[in-house]
C-alpha cells in the first residue's frame, strides 16, 4: 500500500517571500501521479499541480513549482512570492495509473503568509 | 461552469441516528467521489461511481456506510447508525472521464460537516 507522508505540520512566511513544502512517499510502481491540493477554511479542495512520474521535467504553474526527485520518492513544493491567498492547508497526494481517481493524501501541512 | 454542490453544510446528530449527505457533481463529469476527511487528517476516499456503477468500494464501512448515484447524477451517502467516529468532513467530488492529460483532477465540494455527539 502506497502512503504520503508531510512532516510539516505548520509553516509560516511573510508575503512576497519563499515557502517549500515536503512530501514523501512509499511506492514499488513505476507508473503514478503526484498531486498538490489546496484546502483553505472553505474546505473545497483545489488542484494546485500535477506531476506525472515518467515526466523528469519538474511540473510549474505561475508561482508554484516541485521539485520532484523520483529515486528519493520525494515531491516538494515551492511557493514563490507568497500572498495572504495562498494561506490553507497543502496536501500532498499519490495516484495510482492503475487506480484513476483514487487519491492518497498526506496529513496536510497548513501554510499561514503574514503581512 | 458551476461547481460540485453539497448539502447541507453542517449536521449535527447524536450517536445511533442516521444521516444523509446530497451531492450534485459539475454537469458532464461521469465520475463521482465520496472521500471522509478525519480532523487533523487527508481525506480517504469511501466510495467512487463510474456513471452510476460503482468502481471501488473498498474503504466504506458498508456495515453501517451506503451509497447510491441515481441516474448516473446526484449521489446520496448514508450512515445508519451513526458513531462517534463518523465524525469528519465528507467531500464530495467529480471528474470527467478517464484522460491522461487531466488524470488526477478532481473537482471538490465545501464538503459537510457531521459532528456525532
């Protein structure tokens, strides 16, 4: 069984600045997704980006980015230039290509910006 | 396009009652999820509908878990009888159908908020 693992529970950065979150986790396939999701006090989760394994290149959408390091089996995520927006909980999550849809989430690391 | 609609928001119920959540997935998507979000934790996926056929049932207590997608559309869950442990966030979400280029991408819910008393 594949699991997720965020060792951050709380990280704090002040606006304009640079966060990273880390992820890892535990797979014997070689064909999968990883995924970051985002969770503010709505609670409705937001796709932030997606990361295909076979891909070396690392995934980037305007100011996040990962570092994917498939070896290591670890997955980060960089916030650049952070706005108060960007304050929720990140999830970090795996999918299966055998298992379309089903997502494993990591227990969330919850990211405050301060002015 | 509009979003994945739940209701209600919140419940609250005592212990040994039942309860049911409604979902409305975005018009067009052929797959529907329910996950249960544990307080201090990732959401674990319950239930997930192909159409109206189930896909995987594998995590839902089905002692005490239902579920049903009507005409491949709305989707209600049902806990009967409800434990203290049932008390969670349980989102609801939807997906087009299988492709590559856009697998992995669910659209969520605000979820329901069930605390067991």
């Amino acid at each position: 069984a594949q699991t997720v693992t965020q060792s951050q529970p709380e990280m704090s950065v002040q606006e304009a600045e640079t966060v990273t979150l880390s992820c890892t986790y535990d797979t014997s396939e070689n064909n999968y997704y990883l995924f970051w999701y985002k969770q503010p006090p709505s609670r409705q989760m937001i796709l932030v980006i997606r990361q295909e394994a076979y891909k070396q290149q690392n995934a980037t959408e305007n100011r996040f980015s990962v570092n994917f390091q498939k070896a290591a089996k670890s997955f980060s995520l960089k916030i650049s230039d952070s706005q108060l927006g960007d304050t929720a909980m990140y999830f970090c999550a795996f999918m299966s290509s055998g298992s379309w849809g089903k997502l494993q989430f990591g227990a969330g690391t919850q990211v405050v910006v301060t002015p | 396009e509009a979003g994945v609609a739940q209701s209600p928001r919140y419940k609250i119920i005592e212990k040994r009652q039942s309860v049911a959540f409604w979902c409305n997935p975005i018009s067009g998507h052929a797959t529907l999820y329910w996950y249960q979000q544990i307080l201090g934790q990732g959401p674990k996926l319950l239930i997930q509908f192909q159409n109206n056929g189930v896909v995987d049932d594998s995590q839902l207590p089905k002692d005490r878990f239902s579920a049903e997608r009507l005409k491949g559309v709305d989707s209600t869950l049902k806990i009967q009888p409800a434990k203290l442990e049932d008390s969670a966030v349980y989102l609801c979400a939807s997906s087009p159908d299988r492709d590559s280029n856009r697998g992995g991408k669910l659209f969520f819910g605000s979820g329901t908020q069930l605390s067991v008393l």
